[in-house]
C-alpha cells in the first residue's frame, strides 16, 4: 500500500480505528504538525478557530500522512489540558492525532482524570512526558509513571520522548536506557526532542538497531521565523547547541528578505526530512508551521525531501552539500557512542560497537562511600546514587528530556542525578544490568 492510499484511508476510515497507529505501525514515513495548547491572552473562541483551520488544511492533505501533536500546558490552572484541548477537534479525525501528556503540576490522580477524558473522547495517541521544571508545581508525575498508566489502559497507544542531544558519555547511554527500557515495556513509538545534530540521530538510530529494539521513531523539527530565529540566537533552548558555523549561517539567514529568509527554511526542513528518512525514523513532528500557507509549504519541503534522497549515497551527497559545515564543525563536545557515523548505513554485516567509555572518575573513596550506601533501602540497586530525592523532577524511572548536552541538570550547575548513577555504574562494572533495573 502506498502512502496515498493509505493516506486516503486515514480520512475515510471506519470508526474506532486508530489511523495514527495503523500509519506508524504500516512504516509510512508522517508529519505531524505541532499546535500548542493556547496560553490565557487568547481567547477560547479563537484558539479553536485557529486550531479547526489548521485541522481542516491537514485533513486535506494528500502527498503524505498527517495529523497533529497538540502539546500539554499544564502550568496554567485555569487554561484546557492537551487532552482537553484535543477533544475539541472533529470527532471523526481524532484518531490520526497524537497529545501530550505532562506530569507537571498533577498527581497520578490527576494523570487518571486526565486520560479517563482522552478515552472518552477517543484521543487513544498519548506521548507521555515530565514537563517542564517550572517553577512552584504543586504535584509532578514522572514520564516513566504515565507511560505505566497509558499502557495499563486498553485502547491506548503510548509513546515516549528521548533527547539524543548528549555529548556527555553518561548522560547519552542514559537517555538510550530509558528509551530502551521503554520500549522493551512495548513503548509504539518515540519522539526524538529537538536538535540540530544528524550524527546524533544517526547513533541513535544505530543504537536501536544494535540492541533489537524496534519502535517507530519521530524528529521534532523547528521550523523558524525570523522572530524565533533571533530568540534562539539569543537565549538558546535545550537540546539546540549552537556552534559558531551554525550561528554564521542564521546570521546570514537573518539578513535575507523574508521570501529568501523562508525559502532557506524550507530548504533546511526538505534535507532535515531526507535525513529522518533515510536514517530510519518514521516521521517528523514539525514545531512553528502554525498557519495553513506555511503547513502546505512544509508538506511540500517534505515529500521533496524524502523523493530526492532515496539512497544512502543520495542522503550523504545532499548532507555534505549543506548540512555538514553548520553541523558536525560546530560542535566542540564530540562523544559519539559508535565511529564512523554519517560515513555509511547501518553496517550489518559488521554491526557496530559501542565507543570505550572514558574513565569515569569516581575515586576510591566514593566507590567505598557507595558499598556503604548500597545499604540504604532507597539507593539499593542505584550503586548507593539516590536519585529521585536529588532529582528536582522527583524522577524515579529514568532521566528528563531536560538535561544539559554536558550532562549538567536543567535546573543549574550540579550534575543530572541519573548521569551520576550511570557514571557510579560505569565504575562499578554494572552498566549492563540498568536496562533491565530501569524497566
Ligand atoms: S536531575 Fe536529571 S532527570 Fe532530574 S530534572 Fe535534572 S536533568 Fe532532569
């Protein structure tokens, strides 16, 4: 079946299907188009408007799959939940849409409410996440605890987030834990936060391949106005390192009239989608399309990506061609878990393994501080590393989205709990056996 044909099954589809899962699970390559729940200066009335014309426009759509994400805004009280606000769109599109789900600011009571209105209003597609550190939550429910919830639920299709963005040893093999521990507890597919690294996501995609865990993998992809060019110039955001080639060519960008300025754009997002593509994810998750011109110019960047690459050899002429320089030269912290990555597809005949680990650097009198700990009921199994006490998140099954590309936690300078844990591990020769522990 090709992706139009399937495409035109997912606007006509009998009732009670789920077209997302049939779509991720048939190996169609997806892009969803990311709206927000709207913060309290929008009205209601308007957000839905907002929100029907862009369903509308991508229920339209023809040249590949799509639906959307409609990410979580817990933070304000008296605003809609994902959920909420997802069970506003068409009932009979629901199914093709993927909600988010935050644990910040509720309790696991809340969780439940929350996906008791996503069963009845037939929003089955839920990406389970910790939220934001933010300031003053009154209750937070780790990721890894709403996954345990969606899974137990029947009808529901789970999915998870990962930040492959690490350039610290510990905090990448880290993130690659939860993300397969997850699915080894039968995650349907998982959402790669954003970044602007392809050699990350191809040791990502190698890592999943090396250890056998098959599930459908989305890039969430930004796509910039000069406004949000200029604030992420300015402020950053996590995930995104900023090198000094990438910063030369959006300052370059910036300097263009705004028709070039969006044909730049788009240009990125055609190679970006070719990327995705061809390194074996299944979809994108496209951040910033939030007007119906710039949706239809998005698919068309799309389809034109993954047309124009079809091979590996196509895919590495069109990275060196323009994607490299801004990439690979402007990162100074190089960890990658595999070599020679981004010089060939996945090598099966000669798999690859993983990169010695540098030393550690836990001291003897750690190690023995550690044996003392192993003791203490909470830290058993953790190589003596408390982890949910220390983390600000109260994470107990795994590491946030949020940690830093040097490992640092989001919250300021100290080291992210679980990077510790794994170092400890690491020291201790106990890497192999956390997977297992973490599920
Ligand atoms: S300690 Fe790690 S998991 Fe916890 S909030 Fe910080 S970065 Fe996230």
């Amino acid at each position: 079946m090709g992706s139009n044909d399937l495409q035109l099954e997912m606007n006509f589809s009998e009732k009670q299907q789920n077209s997302f899962r049939k779509t991720v699970e048939s190996g169609a390559f997806s892009l969803l188009i990311e709206s927000s729940v709207p913060g309290p200066q929008l009205p209601a009335r308007d957000a839905m408007k907002q929100l029907r014309v862009l369903e509308e426009e991508i229920a339209g759509i023809s040249a590949l799959p799509c639906g959307m994400a409609i990410v979580d805004r817990p933070g304000n009280p008296e605003g809609w939940s994902g959920i909420e606000f997802a069970s506003q769109m068409s009932e009979e599109l629901r199914d093709r849409h993927l909600v988010y789900l935050s644990g910040f600011n509720r309790d696991p009571g809340e969780i439940d409410r929350q996906l008791a209105i996503a069963g009845n209003s037939g929003n089955f597609n839920i990406a389970c996440v910790s939220g934001d550190l933010g300031e003053g939550a009154a209750a937070r429910t780790d990721s890894g605890q709403i996954f345990k919830k969606v899974m137990a639920k029947k009808g529901f299709f789970g999915g998870v987030t990962v930040n492959p963005y690490q350039y610290d040893p510990w905090a990448l093999t880290a993130q690659y834990s939860k993300l397969g521990a997850r699915i080894l507890s039968d995650a349907g597919f998982f959402i790669a936060q954003t970044g602007w690294d392809t050699l990350k996501l191809q040791s990502l995609s190698w890592y999943l391949l090396s250890h056998d865990f098959y599930a459908p993998g989305f890039v969430r992809l930004l796509f910039l106005t000069p406004e949000r060019m200029k604030h992420l110039l300015e402020h950053g955001q996590p995930g995104i390192i900023i090198g000094k080639e990438l910063r030369r060519t959006m300052e370059r960008e910036l300097k263009l009239d705004r028709v070039l300025f969006d044909v730049a754009q788009f240009t990125r997002l055609e190679r970006q989608a070719a990327a995705c593509r061809i390194l074996g994810f299944s979809g994108i998750q496209l951040c910033g399309a939030d007007h119906p011109k710039i949706v239809a110019e998005a698919v068309n960047a799309v389809r034109k990506g993954i047309d124009s690459c079809t091979t590996f050899e196509d895919f590495l002429e069109c990275y060196h061609n323009g994607m490299a320089e801004s990439e690979v030269n402007s990162f100074h912290l190089k960890f990658q878990l595999f070599d020679r990555v981004l010089k060939r597809p996945y090598p099966f005949d000669d798999p690859p393994s993983p990169a010695e680990l540098p030393d550690p650097g836990v001291t003897f009198w750690e190690k023995t501080a550690v044996r003392f700990s192993r003791k203490d009921a909470f830290a058993k199994n953790r190589q003596g590393v408390s982890t949910a006490m220390k983390c600000p998140k109260h994470n107990t099954l795994g590491p946030c989205g949020g940690v830093r590309h040097d490992g640092r936690c989001e919250s300021g300078s100290q080291e992210c709990v679980y990077r510790k844990w794994f170092r400890f591990a690491h020291a201790c020769d106990a890497l192999s056996g956390i997977e297992k522990e973490m599920i």
